[in-house]
C-alpha cells in the first residue's frame, strides 16, 4: 500500500512552454501533498505544501505565478510550471501523507525529470 | 531554522563490511527523523522513521538511532552489499511544522564486490 506516481516520469520542452506534472496518491486519500526539487548533487528543497480544495502554501523565494499547483481531489496534485527556461531543468518529486495515517509519514513518488531546451 | 547535514558525501566500501553513515541537525525540537534511500534518478524510499520520544529502529540489516540533545542521527548497515549501493538521505521534522521535512545532501554509498 501507500503508492504515489507521477506523470509523466521525464519530459523535455522548448524553452518558454508551459509543463504539467501530475501527483497521485493510488491507494491511499491524502489532503496534504508536497512539491520538492533536487538539483544534481543536492538536496531536496521543499518548494509548496500542497493541502486539498485551499491554495498551495509556498516556501519563500519560490514563485507561484511560475509554479502553479492544483490540488482538486483527495488522490491528486498537479505542479505546472510555467514560461519554463534552462534553470527550471530539476528533478521535480511530489509526496503525499495519508489522511487516517496518525504517524507523520510521507509517500514520495517515483520523480519527474524536467528538462527545457 | 533547521539545518541538517551529511557528511561525507560519499563513501567507498568493500563488500560485507558493517558501516555507520552520520547525521547532524541544528534544531532539536523535531518531531522525527527519518532514513531514506535513493537509486540514481529514481524517487525516494522510505527506510526508517524515528519518533522524537524514540531511540532507535530497525529494519533487517538497518538500525537507526536518534540522540537529540546532541542533534544526531546514525544509519548503521551490517554486512553491506552491493545492492546498498545508492544515495541515503536523512530528514528531519521540526515539531509543530506540519510535516514538512529538511532534508540533508546525501550520502552516497558504493559498496564493492
């Protein structure tokens, strides 16, 4: 149990279109999701909390007219990032926490590799 | 603000060889703290959580272990394999942070036949 996935697993765009990731919890409903990069060789840096049916919560100095996150189900989470340019290739994780789960665990998806030409 | 860090960066072991990977954290009001596992561009694996109020966990051949008053936390792996090849991340959760993990840099561990 407790799978989350990810579409689509790695895209390349030209540079200035717009992409959309999608996050979804399979077996399990999650209210809260969360949206991390990792650059090569880095960390991940939590950049959005992502709660169902209310706006995203941000961490500071990430851009949310860039970053656009949607999360209108219980199972899903979407992270469009938009005008993408060269700096915007990362690796884009999502995770999600189970609602009936009362232990602070998070689910991580596979990752999503961005790359803008 | 919490800082966790991983050191070294990489490490290179022969097979078979019991090894201690290291974390450190600057706040240690967390609510956990956990181990995870990540293969070169995959996702990441959850290995080990540990409570504030624990000590320790184990998992197989994984034991973690949490000290708080000092900000530290050990992965111990007995009799490494070639499969524990990977990147291991350790994160923390502040208390009262709603979830949300700091994460560390990694630890890339190559384990030699």
């Amino acid at each position: 149990g407790a799978v989350v996935s990810q579409h689509p697993s790695r895209v390349i765009c030209k540079s200035g279109t717009s992409v959309k990731i999608e996050c979804r919890s399979l077996d399990f409903q999650a209210t809260t999701m969360f949206w991390y990069r990792q650059f090569p060789k880095q960390s991940l840096m939590l950049m959005a909390t992502s709660n169902e049916g209310s706006k995203a919560t941000y961490e500071q100095g990430v851009e949310k007219d860039k970053f656009l996150i949607n999360h209108a189900s219980l199972t899903l989470s979407t992270l469009t990032v938009t005008s993408a340019h060269p700096e915007d290739s990362s690796f884009y994780i999502c995770s999600a926490r189970d609602l009936w789960r009362i232990q602070e665990t998070q689910y991580f998806g596979p990752g999503t590799r961005l790359l803008v030409l | 603000k919490q800082e966790v860090t991983q050191i070294p960066a990489a490490l290179s072991v022969p097979e078979g060889e019991n090894l201690v990977l290291n974390c450190s954290f600057t706040d240690s009001a967390i609510y956990n703290l956990q181990w995870f596992r990540q293969d070169p561009g995959k996702g990441l694996t959850s290995l080990l959580l540990i409570q504030s109020s624990q000590r320790e966990q184990t998992s197989g051949r994984l034991n973690a272990s949490l000290d708080k008053s000092s900000g530290r936390s050990t992965l111990y792996i007995a009799a490494s394999q070639p499969g524990d090849s990977a990147t291991y991340l350790c994160a923390a959760t502040l208390t009262g942070a709603n979830s949300k993990l700091t994460f560390g840099k990694g630890i890339t561990l190559s384990v030699r036949p």
